[in-house]
C-alpha cells in the first residue's frame, strides 16, 4: 500500500485530499504545517510527501529540498497554485519529481502518485559486493569492489544518477533525465542531454568492471544505466 503524507495549510482541500486519495486504496496522513509534517515524519514512515508551497511557518521549496537532502528515495511531489515557470524549475531543481497546479484534478494526481512510487518502489541490489554505491551527500560514486576509488560528481552528474537509481530497471525516459537536471523538456535542446550523458559515460568507464557499457541509449526513449546501482 502506499503511503502518503498531504502537507497543505488549506483545511478543506486538506481533508478532500485525504479522502480522494484513502478512496484510491493509498494510506494517508494529513497534516496543514512544516512543523506537523517534521512531527509526523518522526513517527511514521512515508513513501511520497504531497507538499504544498505556500505553507504558512516555511517555504514549501525549501522543505522540499530539506526532504530530499535527508531522504534521496522519498518522493515529492509539489501541488500548488503558483503557474509561475520559474518557480516550478526551482522546485525540479530543487529535488522535487512532480509539480502539479491547483485547482486539483484528482485522476491527474492520482496516476502521478501510482506511477511514482512504481518507480521509487524498486528495490535496490542487496548483494554486498559488485555493484556501484552513490552518495548523494558527498556527491561521490564508487565501486563496491574497489570502496578506495571515488570519483567526485557535478551537480548534473549527481541528478542524472540519482534519476536512474531511482527509475524502475535503472531506465529512464529523455523528459525524466531532463526533469531531473531542472529543466524544462518543451523547448529543450536533447543534444544537451546527449552530451551530459556522454561524458558521464567516459567518467564512469574505469568503474566498469564487466566492460559491457555503462548507459545505453534506448532508441527514441531514453537511457538504461547498465550497472547495479544503490544509493547510499
């Protein structure tokens, strides 16, 4: 079952929310602040926070980025009335996977939900060994063979990983990989994202231990990141 936390300040669309989405099979906690949410997440265990950004104690994107620095596999999605598309690139910027503009369609969020935990819900490798280990604190990736090579990633390299750590399969679309850099997919120049990928191949290639390529290109839809892949 997957398991909601709805932050938003509004009581009446607060109580429609959790009832919309308790109607669609989810289990949801309700709560109207920054400082409710910090408690609830005390006590319970979520697997995406609905979060609002005009909250009345915080700013919503910056709760945002708090919740992803903290917990990398927590999904975010942002619900808000703000239509401004500067905001909406700092919130992706910022870490968030979703951001949906009131007023609510609820089928709209609901499928959004559904297919977001699909892709955070996968399981990472449990082997000890023989995989690739990313921290997102350190901004580092190492083999778990070899723990005494790190490499040191860029800000992209970071969310491009992160993105396919996270993505069902370790595969993810063009528009996904381009969300995940903060950018906005209409109007963007994909050759961009061809050369990000590009030279996070070559970085990565000494860490390729079985030498069958790091990321392929999936014809006309995305990339699949070739090794095992946990965050740490």
């Amino acid at each position: 079952m997957i398991r909601l936390l709805v932050v938003e300040d509004n009581s009446d669309l607060l109580q429609e929310l959790k009832w919309r989405l308790s109607q669609a099979g989810m289990s949801v906690w309700a709560v109207s602040s920054g400082k409710a949410m910090q408690a609830a997440l005390q006590q319970t265990r979520v697997d995406i926070v609905i979060l609002d950004i005009g909250l009345p104690d915080v700013d919503g994107l910056q709760l945002a980025a708090s919740l992803k620095s903290s917990d990398p596999g927590l999904g975010v999605i942002m619900l808000t009335a703000d239509l401004r598309q500067d905001v909406r690139l700092e919130s992706f910027a910022l870490g968030a996977d979703h951001y949906l503009t009131k007023p609510v369609y609820f089928p709209e969020l609901i499928a959004v939900v559904q297919a977001l935990y699909r892709r955070l819900g996968v399981q990472q490798p449990s082997m000890a060994t023989g995989h690739l280990v990313l921290s997102v604190r350190q901004m580092q990736i190492w083999h778990s063979d070899h723990p005494d090579v790190v490499m040191a990633l860029t800000w992209h390299e970071l969310q491009l990983l992160t993105c396919f750590a996270r993505s069902a399969q370790q595969e993810a679309s063009k528009i996904e990989l381009v969300q995940a850099l903060g950018e906005n997919p209409q109007g963007y120049d994909m050759r961009r994202l061809e050369t990000a990928i590009s030279r996070l191949r070559k970085k990565l290639a000494p860490l390729d231990a079985e030498e069958q390529g790091v990321i392929k290109a999936l014809r006309n839809q995305g990339y699949h990141f070739m090794q095992p892949l946990c965050i740490d």
